[in-house]
C-alpha cells in the first residue's frame, strides 16, 4: 500500500512540474506592466522630466534633483527624451548628451525606479541633413514642423522618405540596445512614442496624417523594435486632454489591445486664469481615461502635466491634488525644470515648501514608497 502510495505522489509531483514549467515565462516588459498595475493600487507615482540633468540653479551636477533637492526624495518616475538620436547626433534635442542619459537610466533603475522615454524625431522631409538644426525645438526640420501635410505617409512602406525612416528607427534601437545594467540585463521602461495625436503641432498630429496612416506608423515602429528583441517595454499610448473627452475620441487613433500596455493623457494649466478650466477638464477625462482603460485592460496615467512657471505657488496643493487624487491613475508626470520654461517644484521659487506638502500626501509616491 505504501508503495502504490508513493508511485502515486510522484506521478502526481510529476504532473504539477511539467505544469509549472509550461507556464510561460514573462517578459521584462510584462514584468514591468504587472509592477505598474500593482503600484497603481498603492497610490500615484510622481514624476519629473530631464530630473537628473539640470535645474533652476544647476546643471549636471552628480546625484542631483530639483526634486530631491525640496523634499529630500527622488521622484518614483523619471522621464528621458531621445529626439536627435535618429540623426546620429550627440546630444538630444534638450542639448542632452546621449551618454549621459544612458548613466542616468540606468542610476534610476538601479534606485528602484521607474523609467519613462519619448522620442521626437525630426520631420524627414524638411529636416537640415549633417545636424544643422541640432538642438533647436522650433524651426524646420523639427518634431513641430508641420508645414508638410505627409509626411507620416512618405515614411511608411512605398513612401519616399520609408529608406530614411528605416535608418531612423536604426538608430533608435541601437540607442535602446545601450540600456542594460553591467551584468546584461535589459532594463524595462515605459515607452511613448507619438503622443499628442490628438493635436496637430507635432508631424504625426490629427490634421497632418490619416487615422489608417497614424495606425500604421504605430505598427511599423513596434514591429522593428520587437523584431530586433526589445520585450522589456511598456507602450504607452496617450492622445492629449480635451474639452469633453469621450471613450469614442480618445480610442480615435487606438492601436488596440494587442499593441498598447498603457493609456495615457497629456495636459497642461498655462496661466492661473486657467485654474478652474484645468481643474473641471483634468477630472472629467481621467473619470473617462480611467473608465477605458479599465475595460480594455489598460494602466492609466496622466503621463503629462504642469503648470507653466508655477505662477500661482499653492498649485501642488490647490490644483493638482484635488484633480487627481480621486482617479486610480499609475503616474503623473511634470515636465522638465529649464531656465525659461519649468513645471516642477525648486529650492529657489515659492511653490517648494507647498510642493513638500504635495509629497507627504498620503496618496502621492516618490523613490522611498515605491522601494521601501
């Protein structure tokens, strides 16, 4: 009997093992999304763009933070750009060096945090060969040139400027192929190619490319970076805030389910008359991102936000916490601190100490909340 008893057990350890081992193993990507959604329950991450290069009184100093410097914490999410990369260039087109974001990619992952990258390639048909509109935002041949209606048809399969593309995207992965710690591991991050769809002020924008058009640029990108093995991202998806959003306009230009990880919102207060516009707005498409995202099995995020020159100090506290404090959303991002133009918190402007208050808000998370 206890012969027939063993055999079976052992037919049955055999059984749960073979189980076990058929069991899929996730991705970086996967393992990062699951991360996301398992934050997002704890609370809203904060994040910073450009956090560790430079601030209002600073530049490149080693370890350093507007962030930390006011509240004594890094933010959860930092967030990198890459425009410039596809030119082969040496910084970005924030003037960053590449080498330097790469070291700072890593840093934060090594930190236990979270790591979001766009990409604003410059316009393939009007942009200067040989660098000659390297690092400047606005004028031709920039991201925002938008003086040519096609050019997202010319870079898709048959266009004429699709070979250029090609090395454009190239360029992109060998980038990305750099992020990895010293013992080879990828480092997963959260990846928002062509956001702001919704507007027309980048070339991918709604009046300048078709949605089947949109479509297929979404496609193409994700195709090159999966072929050439990046499954240690989360793509994120994030049309821009609008008066009156709807699920129908912000899946306008959707990928779908089997292409997107991430739904997001970009938006902004520019002036302080603008309060009580951005307040009713930012809560009525979060309820609406939220509500989406939830049915297509999505992690929402206010991936960007700010308000210009925090003119009105108290906004941490008397705008942004109460319009999303309510909505289970991931992260909210604010943009980078530059010397005309910034959107988080510094030791040297009135708005620190409200920003302090902002971070010990039980609902928002930093570095520490989301590592301890």
């Amino acid at each position: 009997m206890k012969k027939v008893l063993a055999v079976a057990v052992a037919a049955m350890t055999m059984v749960a093992c073979a189980t076990k081992q058929a069991e899929p193993v996730k991705t970086l990507g996967q393992q990062l999304a699951e991360r996301l959604d398992t934050l997002c329950k704890k609370g809203i991450m904060y994040g910073h763009q450009d956090d560790p290069f430079y601030g209002l009184t600073w530049s490149y100093d080693k370890d350093s933070s507007d962030v930390k410097n006011v509240c004594g914490d890094y933010p959860a999410v930092m967030g990198f750009e890459l425009g410039g990369i596809e030119m082969g260039d040496e910084k970005s087109l924030d003037s960053v060096p590449f080498t330097r974001i790469t070291e700072e990619i890593i840093n934060h992952y090594k930190r236990g945090g979270i790591i979001t990258i766009s990409w604003h390639p410059r316009n393939p048909i009007t942009t200067i060969e040989g660098g000659g509109n390297a690092g400047q935002k606005f004028p031709e041949g920039t991201a925002w040139d938008v003086t040519d209606t096609t050019v997202v048809k010319s870079i898709l399969p048959g266009g004429a400027q699709h070979e250029k593309f090609q090395t454009w995207m190239q360029r992109l992965s060998d980038f990305l192929a750099t992020l990895k710690t010293e013992d080879g591991l990828k480092i997963p991050f959260i990846f928002r190619p062509w956001h702001e769809n919704s507007g027309s002020w980048f070339w991918w924008g709604e009046k300048l490319c078709a949605v089947e058009e949109y479509k297929a640029l979404w496609n193409m990108l994700q195709d090159k970076l999966k072929a050439d093995g990046f499954d240690n991202l989360v793509w994120a998806y994030s049309p821009g805030c609008q008066d009156n959003l709807t699920a129908e306009r912000l899946l306008d230009r959707y990928p779908g389910d089997d292409r997107v990880d991430m739904l997001g919102l970009d938006g902004y207060q520019w002036t302080p008359e603008e309060k009580d516009a951005f307040l009713a707005r930012t809560k009525q498409n979060l309820s609406v991102l939220c509500e989406v995202a939830q049915a297509h099995g999505k992690i929402p995020a206010l991936t960007e936000c700010g308000m210009k020159n925090l003119t009105e100090p108290t906004w941490w506290t008397s705008t942004l916490l109460p319009a999303v404090k309510e909505y289970p959303i991931c992260y909210l991002l604010t943009w980078r601190n530059y010397k005309d133009e910034w959107f988080g918190p510094s030791t040297s402007k009135p708005d620190a100490k409200y920003f302090v208050d902002f971070y010990n808000d039980e609902k928002i998370l930093f570095l520490k909340d989301i590592t301890e």
